[in-house]
C-alpha cells in the first residue's frame, strides 16, 4: 500500500446515524470453539503493497464484536469460512457468493455466525441459521455489483451486541472518505480478526474501491466509515481484488432500499 494510504484522518462530515445501538452489559462466559479443518473461500483477496493489517484492538467492545466469522456448510457437508456483520437485530449482512456460487456449484445450507470470534473462543457464543438469502441477479448473472447477501439469526443477537448502521452517500462524501474494514482471513491464525484502514478512491454506481488490506476469509466485511460520533456506519460490503485494488458493493440508494426491506 502507498505510504499515503497509511494516514487517514477522520472526516466530520459524515451525517450521524441513528440506527445504531451499543450496549456496555459485561460479556457472557466466553465459549470455547474446536478447530475447524479444509475450510474453503471464494473468489481471492489481496494484500496491496506493504500488508497494514493489524489485530482487531477489542473483540468485548463495537464495532470489533459486532463483526463475525462465518462457517458456511453445503448439502455435502463441505465447509466454507467468511466474515459478515450485525447489521440488525436479527440481521447479518455479508458478501452473496459465501452463500451460493453457480461458478463453483456451491450453495450454502446453514451458517454458524460466531460475532467478534477470538481464536477458539466465542465471547458472544454462536447461533447457527437456515435462513437466508442473496438476489435473483446474483443467482442468474453472478455480477459484483449485487454480490450482497443476507442471514437472518433465530435470535435478536444484536438487541444486545448492537449492530452497524449503513448509510448510502453521495459520490462526493464518499471519495478519499477514510475508511475500514475487519474480517477473519485465512492467512493468520485460525478465527482471529484482523482490520485496516485506508481512503476510498474510485466511486462508482454500484461499487467502490479503496486500499484496504484483505485476504480470502475477509469477504462480507463491512467497509465502514466512523461518523461525527465516532460511531461505525457501513457503506459497503467487502467482496473483490485486484492487483491495484480492492473493491466493495457500494450501499447505493437502490441497494439501501433493498437492505432495509432484509431489516429484522
């Protein structure tokens, strides 16, 4: 990564949210996780130059908790590991093609989503979900501008993590925004999290494109902005790279319409 990449400095004038809850309550007693073996992911992720990435600072506290690692399992019994993010109560938002890929003939039938995972301990347990869904474009077209997907929990997970905010903003707020991303990649040890930050700098329709550190694991990570606050608001959905860049679905208005029509 360029060494101006490194320095982002957090813009005010990103408007405050207001679906955003946290609450401070202490932690449960944290659950302890088996190893899982031959997991796959999707589609490959790049460290861009130099790799920035570093530990997650505090998997009790937002936005690090609200961020979890997902364990797809097919019809075959085959496992597949990425990354999603309380975007509800009961909502998870990730990247569609952990969920179903007709390039590869996989399609996802439950996912164990374990928030703000810390190697094998679950500080915030586990919650295994059947119910989920990606759009009929993706199914039928596989294009990246609608490789969003959603999992719906059994239950309200988030009325006590708290979850993001997403937002859809205009070209230019969104352009050399500073921005983050934290996901679970495959390349560190198993089950820990790992974020970056960097600046967005292409912006179009449907997606957006930064310098963010990933490796297969990360995709379904939020790319998200904090606001005057300091509160997390999402804009984008990690899901791509390329040799200069990485890429996310942009949260345009057409795609923040459908988010919260998948709000639970």
């Amino acid at each position: 990564m360029n060494h101006e990449d490194q320095e982002c400095s957090r813009p005010a004038h990103l408007p405050d949210v207001q679906s955003i809850r946290f609450t401070q309550e202490s932690a449960p007693a944290p659950t302890r996780l088996s190893g899982i073996d031959a997991m796959e992911e999707f589609r490959p992720r790049d460290v861009l130059g130099q790799d920035n990435r570093q530990p997650s600072p505090n998997l009790r506290q937002p936005p690090w908790r609200l961020i979890c690692h997902l364990v797809m399992t097919d019809a075959q019994g085959r496992e597949f590991a990425g990354t999603g993010w309380l975007a509800g109560p009961s909502t998870v938002l990730t990247a569609a093609h952990n969920l179903y890929s007709s390039a590869h003939g996989y399609a996802a039938a439950s996912v164990t989503v374990i928030p703000g995972r810390d190697g094998n301990t679950a500080p915030w347990g586990s919650l295994t979900s059947t119910s989920f869904a990606t759009l009929d474009l993706w199914r039928q077209t596989s294009r990246a501008e609608v490789d969003i997907g959603v999992i719906w929990l059994p239950q309200a997970l988030g009325q006590s993590l708290g979850y993001f905010g997403f937002q859809a903003l205009d070209d230019a707020v969104l352009l050399h925004h500073a921005v983050y991303t934290a996901g679970y990649p495959e390349d560190r040890r198993w089950g820990t999290q790992w974020y970056d930050q960097s600046t967005i700098h292409r912006v179009d329709a449907n997606l957006i494109a930064y310098g963010l550190d990933t490796i297969p694991g990360q995709s379904g990570s939020p790319v998200f902005a904090l606001d005057a606050a300091g509160n997390p608001v999402a804009v984008g959905v990690h899901a791509y790279g390329k040799l200069r860049e990485n890429l996310g679905v942009r949260i345009s208005r057409p795609m923040f319409q459908i988010l919260t029509g998948w709000w639970r």
